[in-house]
C-alpha cells in the first residue's frame, strides 16, 4: 500500500481542526448526546406512538414515513403551541419532503398527540386539533428556529 502524503494545505487544515476540538470550540457530532430525532418517538414516547397509530387515518398505517417517523427524520423540539409546551416531532418522505410531511406535536407526559399529513401538499388532519394548532405546527415546520406559537 502507497503512503498518502498531505499537502502543506491539507497539514494547517488538519492542524487548525484539531486545535479547534481540544480546545472545545468544535465538537464532533460523534462526540455530543445528540438530540433525539423524530424517528425515535415509538421507543422513546411509547404513549404518544400509540395515540398516533390510533388516531392515523387508515390509508396511513403502513407508509412508514407517516406512521413510523421513519422517513427524513428531524431532531425533536420542545415549543410552546398556543401557551402549552408540547413535543414537535416532524419527519417527511425521503426525496419528497416539501410535498409529503407529517407534523406531530406531543404532551411532555404523552398523553395527547394530534398532528398533520401532508400529502402532495394536501393537508390531512390527525388527531383533535384546531384550525390554530394546525397553523402553528405548519409555522414551525416550515421555521427550525421558530418555538413559539
């Protein structure tokens, strides 16, 4: 095998990179408790999976991106939805995200959960909610930095 090697380039790179880390101003991802994404709401928030499995509409239970969370996944966020903190979870279909998304917002405690589907950009209601809380999950979804409603 041929020894690779590094530029003088590639050496302050890899020299700046490591000063960066030992000094802990850059943290590998590897390195940090992540964030649990949406993905991990059925062992996670075993509860509130199954009042979102309950309340799916029944064309939904087998797509695994709607049913599941198990689509581009999205890090959970703790909002605040109409003065209420929630759980917002969002996942979408891989390649489709701007058209097939579902939105959910979770008690803390699990014990409510509705959301939304968006299907070919066709909204379908999950759930109990308002015309409001449907509104505000859309905000959020469409704004990563937004946590109030």
């Amino acid at each position: 095998m041929k020894a690779r090697i590094m530029t003088s380039r590639q050496l302050r790179l890899a020299v700046a990179l490591a000063s960066l880390i030992s000094l802990g101003q850059l943290t590998p991802s590897w390195a940090t408790n992540e964030a649990a994404y949406s993905s991990s709401m059925p062992q996670t928030y075993p509860r509130a999976y199954a009042l979102w499995r309950a309340h799916l509409p029944r064309r939904y239970r087998h797509i695994g991106w709607a049913a599941r969370f198990a689509g581009d996944a999205r890090p959970i966020r703790e909002v605040t939805l109409l003065g209420r903190p929630m759980l917002f979870f969002e996942t979408c279909k891989p390649r489709r995200c701007t058209m097939d998304e579902a939105d959910a917002a979770v008690a803390p405690d699990g014990d409510e959960v509705f959301g939304v589907i968006l299907q070919n950009g066709r909204p379908i209601r999950v759930g109990k909610s308002t015309d409001n809380q449907i509104a505000c999950l859309r905000a959020f979804a469409e704004s990563y930095v937004e946590s109030t409603c």
